[in-house]
C-alpha cells in the first residue's frame, strides 16, 4: 500500500483538481423523485399480488420446486413448473430480507452499504466485444478486463469493481470465470460481483472469497451478484442453481428481471412495473426460503423495444419512469433498489450515446437506486464494452454524487457575506466566501474542455472521445496494483488451478 | 398553406415515424421535484426581501427612477441609482402580473400557454457565431439566421421561433434587429420574441407585430422577449428601455438574472437563488408599476464559472439545483418560470456537449419549467449557434415531452390482458395489447441509431453528428414557407425601408 499512496500523492501533485482522489461512498440527502402517487403503488402492488395468485411464475428447476413445495407455495400449471404464491406468504418471505447490508472488500476501506439511502455504483456487465478508438470493435480478451479493472480501481465513483466487465472471449467458457474473479481480486481491492453462470461457478465464488477473507468471510456479504429473471416470469436452472448458492451463503443478489418492454414485458409502463413486481417479490420470497436474512435487491433492468427494428432502445422517457415507479415499488416492501445504468444503443461514444446514457442514468440517481450496474462504459445495447465510454461517464457520476448532497441551507450556503459585499455590477471571483469555497465550490471535470475556442483549436479541436482516449491510457501507464498478501494470492492460484483440470467443459 | 400541407402530408408518407409533426404544447401531468424543503422557500423568499431593503438594486435609467420614486420607491445609495424595495410593495406589484398568459402567433393554431404546468420550448439565442460540419465555425450571417428559422419552422417540440437565433453579422448593428423579426415572420409561423437592444428597437418589435397581427394585437401579447438582468443587482438603461416599452405594450417579459455562480452570483446555489429571487421580484415589480398585468416570466440563466480557467460550466450539478430551487421560488410567488435549456460548453455536438446539455435540460423539466430559452442548438458556451446541435437537442425533446405525460394507470397502462396473454418465457410483441398500442408507445428518435452493429459497419458508421448534418440539408431542402399575406408582407417591408432610413449607427 506504501508505493500506492506516494503514488496517489504524486498524482495529486501533478493534477491538483484530479478527481481520482478517494471519496465517500454518496448518500442521497435530495430528495427523491415519487413518478407514481400512494394510490398507483397500492394498486401496482396488489396487482402483482393477484398475479403471481392467479397466473403464477415458473422455477424451472427440480430442486427449486422441492423448496418451494416444503414452504406450501402450490407448483403446477401448464409446464409443472409454475409457481402460484400466495399474497401474504410472499410478503412474510420478502420480510425477512435486510432493507440495507453492508459489502465487505478485501480493503475494508473500500467496504460498501447497499441500501438505505446509499448509492453504490458498478461498471458495465456482459458484453462479449470491447472498443476503443485505436483498435475499434473485437472481441474481448482477459487482457482488456485486466485493463477495465484497473481502471476502475483508479475511478473514485465507481465504488464496486464489477462482475463481468466484459466476456473475455480467449479464455474457454467453462473455466472464464476463475479468470474474472482473479482479476478483480488480484488487480482491485473493491468490492465485486459473483459468476453466476451455474450453481459451480457461484460455489467457486464463495470458495475463493473464503481463501480471500479468511475468517471475515462470515461477518458480512462480499459479492453481490446478479441473478437475472428470464423474463417474462421465468426463472431458469442456472439462475436458480447460483441463486441457491449465494442465498445459503448469505452473498448479496440482485433479483433483476430483464425487461425489455414491448419484448419480455407489456409496452406500458405501469404493466411493466407490476410485472416487475411480481417476478421480484417471488424470487426474492423464494431466496429467503432457501435462507432467510439472505441480503436481496429489488433489481429493475429496463429499456423500450424499437418496434420498428426490434432492437432495444436506452434512454427512454418509458423506461425513465419505469426506474422511478420501480423504485418506488422497492421501498414499498422495504428492499435496496437495482436499476438504472449509462445506458446507449449508440455503437460508439458520441453525442446519441451521451444523450441516451444521461436520460437513462439521471432517473436512477433520482429514484435514489441503491446499486447502479453498468454505469460506466456500456455501448452498443449491451454488446460492446468501451473504454472511452467507461472514462466519459465517469466524469458523469461525479456530478451526479455532488448533485445528491442536496441543498445548502448553512450560514455558508446562504452566502449573505458575499451578497451584502458585491457591489451592484461587480464580482464574486474575489469575495472572501468564493476564497473560502473555491476547492469545493463546484465539481469540475478534469476531462472536459472549458477552454476558449482559440485555445481549443490551437490545441488541436480535441472532441470529448480523444480526450478520453488519452485519459485511459496514461491510466494505465499511472496504474499500481494494490498489494494482496503471496499466501493468499498462492492459494487462490491453487484453487484456480485444481478447478481448471476439474471442470469439463459444456458442449 | 394548401401547398405546405400537400407536402407535410408527402413527407409523413415517406417517413411514417417522423417527429416533423404537430405535436401538442405539452403539459406537466408528472409531479413536480422540489429540491428545496417549505422552510428552506420561505427563508429564501424572506432573505430576498430582507436585502431588497437593505441593499437594494441598481436601476440604471432616469426614467426608471422617476418611475420607482412615484410609486413610493425609495432611490439613491452610493450610486445615485439604487432602489430600496419594501417586502410589502415588493409583493403588492408582482402580485398584479398574470400567472400564466397566452401568446399568440400569427397562425393562431402556433398560440402557446405560458405558465400554469405548460411548457414552452425556444431554440438558441445570441450567439454571434455559427457551427456545422462542413464549414466549421464562422461569423454568423443572415442566411444562417434563415436557415435556422426554416429549421425550427419544421420542429414539432420548438413551440416558438425564438429570437436572436445568432446575431447575423453581415447586417449592420443597428438595423438588423429589423432583418432578423423579418425572417421569424416571413419564414415561420410560429410565436417569435422581440427585440431588447433598445426601447427603440423594441418599439419597432411592437409596431411591426401591430402591423402583421391588426386588430388581433390588442388581444393577448404577441412577444416574449428577454431582458437579462445585468446581475449581480442591476438594471442597465438598455433593458430597462425595452422593459418599458413591452410592459406599456403589455408583451411577455422574460425577467431574467444572468447567473455565473462564482462571477454574477455566489459559489453556492442557495445564496444564488437568493439573489435571483431578489432581481426577479424587483423587476417584476418594476414592470408593474410602469404597467400593471404585463405579462413577466420568473427567469434564470444559471452556470457555474470553471475556478481554475475562469470559463462557464453548464450542466453542472450546482445549476441542476438552481434549476429546481428557483422554479420553486417562482411558484411561491405566483409566476411562470423560465430556465434550462440544452447548455453546453463543449465547442462541437459532441459526447461533451450531450452530458452537459443533457444536465442542464432535464431539471428544466422536472422544475417544470414554463418558457426553455436555448432548448436546442447551443454549443461554446453560447458563442456559437450550432446546425447538428439544434437537430440532435430536438430529437431529445421529444423524449423529454414523452416523460412530461406522466404515468398512465389506466386500464390500457396496466396491461392486464398482456400480462394474463404472455405465457413465462414468452414475447410480448404480437399481443393484442403490443398490436393496439404500438405506434405511440414509445417515443422514437428517427435520426438515432439503432441498427445492428454490422448494418451500422456497412452503411458507413455514421455517428449522430453526422446524421444530424444529413438531416439538417434534407429539411432546408423539404423546406416550404407558411404562406404570407402579401399586402401585410409589403406593409412590413415598408415600415423596415423607412427605419432602415432613419436609424442612425451608434459608435
């Protein structure tokens, strides 16, 4: 950790308005946007009560229906794997999950609260190609997720380090999730996201963060990882394997339908909340069955189909207001939130991406979502994961973490020195209440041009994408990896290898 | 108009989505944020009245003075010119402006509310130069000046013309004025704003509305035009002699404080908002006492000043909570509000100047904002008028009049039969639901990619900058104009020739 901190030092030195400086994870003191009145959330929510009664949700997995069957949840239907819940068990199982638990990281500095009115802010998840500006679009090596996580370890408003940042396409499928898990550990000391890919994968998981943490493996959660529903009201055998998992290992899961509306979900928005509503509250009734108290989060993936190309569409002013009565609907049953992200159906990161990332991403921060994935670096829909983005809308969440402090009532805030001491016409630049704020007074991108047009042309009409271009890689010239102890770091190697010659690959 | 509407109806049969279509004004249905507590509001309101007694504001102006003084007003300070407001007077007169007024357009179908939950969206104002990829950024001229009115013209989200779209700098200062209210009427229909040089120019702005409007000018205003507040506290003789003649004309003023926090205006957002709070209600009172019932509009221009370089920041966090601060100021004292817009200081339509305008435009919504000044096409801070930009902040218009309809619980939102319809693991898209709502489910940006990436690859990989230069050519070629009275058209072409005359250039 020495070489780290003169490191940082140096850093700070050299930039002194550097935002990659260690902040506090961001509280929302604003308040929150409520889209929906009481009235629409009571109706949502027994909607979704009288649904998941009458036409059910299917667990497609045997010994899924087993734990459901001992706790009296009826299972049948047309496939004999739907699940009929009834309204006041459900609500008794959605009880016994925490409204807020904490994540530990292997630097206990780095720990984070999810829920609450915390924010916890993660990177992009799952897209098999990666971009940049030199070597366009490709697919994704272990080498670009190595250099994601490095450059997240170096991003203050990214508080998680992530769980796939992207598929990296030379490791072989079955084994890839060692790889990622590694990576994160041995390049990142922040908190991360579990495999989720089976039930293996998940065990593999937890037995890594028990070589990691030791005996503080059972204090608290360390992964909080994302069980999607395959929407509509379905949860498959590999979601349902690694769920069971992290529940019995009281590991953090985001129960997150995936909600394209107009696709796995109806094209409106209270239709899409309540089916949202009904696929969270059975998983997360279902979690708690397997073991109570395990941490859930009431996760809201959403975009709006094209409906004339069929493809998804981020930004939405549909799935804006989905994010805000969703979170509305979270707080209801007294469950952390899961949505929002810097979304962009945009191939690369220009103006529509921009466009698309901050309609998608405000509703977040204003919904107050506990746990925001993909927000930084998501491109194409999901498909491609971007460097420059992943710098671009960094620079975003700073703003939106400042803007979550709310407003200013203090003697300080008011300012009556600095109204009463400017003359009719003059200037604040020199008042003694500007002095005194300057270094806090507003937050300011390194990154973005501020600078008169001449000097911007002089300096040769570098866009916003170039500018981040430069930015990641003297990152990763400036990266140093932050120590992890050789027994430690030895075992896990061990692991990893013993589990590499056991497991067969699928075909 | 038998032509223009042959060739709308030609074009809505080559693009079948196309948002060039009449749209209605839109109307707030979704809740209002509100940053600030009751509490903090009133001790805002209660400050701002403190100061006007205390400190008071500069009216620069003889006849002004005058003015204050016969109502009660008492003038002098350090100055000479500064007026002290009793908190009483203060709210007697504000009291008398309208809280919402209509004003018309020449094609009455193009009326637009101002105030109550209605929105009202104008395009870019003062820059004095302009910006498009082929050209780069030059010095403004009129034909740019037309081609922008043309473009508006064609924009169902830009409900008024707006004014000084750019300042065409190849007609002489002193009567372009004239050129420019000539291109809003001949080329457009739509509700325009008036020139604030000079009580002058704004007389000429009323004479040539009286001439084009007849008797329909006595009605209801015809202008709202802006007169920036020479912040911090003070009123310069030139907006003060357009204030007066648009208050006895009884035309919409935009009373607006130009707020650089950290230059005009404190570091911090609450002493910001109290300050603006203080100019507007002293303008506003002002105006009432020149003409009681002129429609005033509560204005704020807020960015924050960049510390280091001096240049201003928009889409700040601190001016998103301007934004909301100052619209609750505005409705506590009975006004409509104008603020926002699609701000950005980055120089081109890049991924920069999306986020930023992105931030800056969204709290204007959720503050409800009745009048957005700058709702499309601003880049550089403001010096520059930008083609692709004002094509690109409009698609995301429409996303945000989308969200302004609020959340739909009827029958049809639920999607009941939907959701009962789709079987677990099934697709929404052909369901009768999908079927019967899907033209107007989803706001759709035509000129946004969301193609596949290998169809993007193929047809060039055009980024949303060049789209938006594709577009722009395209509707000043589809472009026809409204059709004009031509004896009103020769009237104001005379009234131009004979001020032209008569006008002397100021040096």
């Amino acid at each position: 950790m020495g070489r780290t901190r003169r490191t940082r030092r140096r850093e700070r030195n050299r930039q002194p308005d550097s935002t990659l400086l260690k902040v506090p994870q961001p509280i929302m003191k604003a308040p929150i946007y409520e889209l929906a009145d009481a009235q629409a959330v009571e109706q949502i929510h027994n909607t979704a009560l009288d649904l998941l009664e009458e036409i059910g949700i299917d667990f497609i997995d045997d010994k899924a229906v087993e734990i459901l069957k001992a706790h009296g949840v009826k299972v049948g239907g047309e496939t004999g794997y739907t699940a009929y819940f009834d309204r006041d068990m459900v609500m008794e199982y959605v009880a016994k999950a925490p409204s807020i638990y904490k994540q530990q990281a292997r630097n206990s500095e780095r720990n984070v609260m999810i829920g609450g009115r915390y924010a916890c802010f993660a990177p992009v998840y799952g897209p098999p190609f990666v971009r940049d500006r030199d070597r366009g679009r490709r697919e994704a090596t272990l080498e670009d997720f190595t250099n994601f996580v490095k450059l997240v370890y170096q991003m203050p408003y990214l508080h998680s380090s992530g769980g796939t940042l992207m598929e990296p396409m030379d490791e072989p499928n079955h084994t890839r999730h060692l790889d990622m898990l590694y990576a994160h550990i041995k390049y990142s000391d922040k908190p991360f996201m579990g495999s989720v890919t089976s039930a293996a994968n998940a065990q593999d998981s937890a037995e890594i963060c028990k070589l990691l943490l030791g005996d503080r493996y059972a204090e608290t959660a360390c992964m909080t990882s994302l069980i999607n529903v395959s929407s509509p009201r379905r949860y498959d055998d590999r979601m349902l394997g690694a769920l069971m998992v992290y529940a019995r290992e009281m590991q953090g899961m985001i129960i997150s339908p995936f909600l394209i509306s107009g696709a796995m979900g109806p094209v409106s928005v209270a239709g899409t909340a309540i089916q949202a509503h009904m696929e969270v509250l059975s998983g997360v009734a279902f979690a708690q069955m397997v073991q109570a108290g395990a941490p859930c989060i009431y996760g809201v993936f959403n975009a709006s189909i094209d409906l004339k190309s069929g493809a998804p569409v981020f930004g939405s002013a549909e799935a804006a207001a989905t994010t805000y009565v969703s979170g509305q609907m979270a707080r209801h049953v007294g469950l952390p939130y899961r949505s929002a992200g810097n979304f962009a159906s945009s191939k690369v990161a220009d103006t529509q991406a921009a466009y698309e990332s901050v309609m998608a991403m405000t509703p977040g921060i204003l919904a107050n979502a506990n746990f925001v994935l993909h927000a930084a670096g998501w491109l194409e829909g999901g498909l491609a994961s971007g460097y420059e983005k992943l710098v671009l809308d960094h620079e975003a969440l700073a703003y939106h973490c400042r803007f979550m402090e709310g407003l200013d009532m203090s003697d300080n805030g008011l300012a009556l020195d600095a109204l009463r001491e400017v003359a009719p016409g003059g200037h604040h630049l020199g008042t003694a209440h500007t002095m005194a704020n300057y270094r806090t007074a507003f937050v300011r991108s390194d990154m973005f041009d501020y600078n008169s047009y001449e000097q911007w042309l002089e300096e040769g009409e570098v866009t916003a994408e170039q500018q981040a271009n430069k930015k990641w890689k003297q990152m990763l010239k400036d990266y140093e990896a932050p120590a992890l102890d050789p027994a430690i770091d030895e075992a896990i190697q061990a692991y990893m290898t013993k589990r590499k010659s056991e497991i067969e690959p699928e075909y």
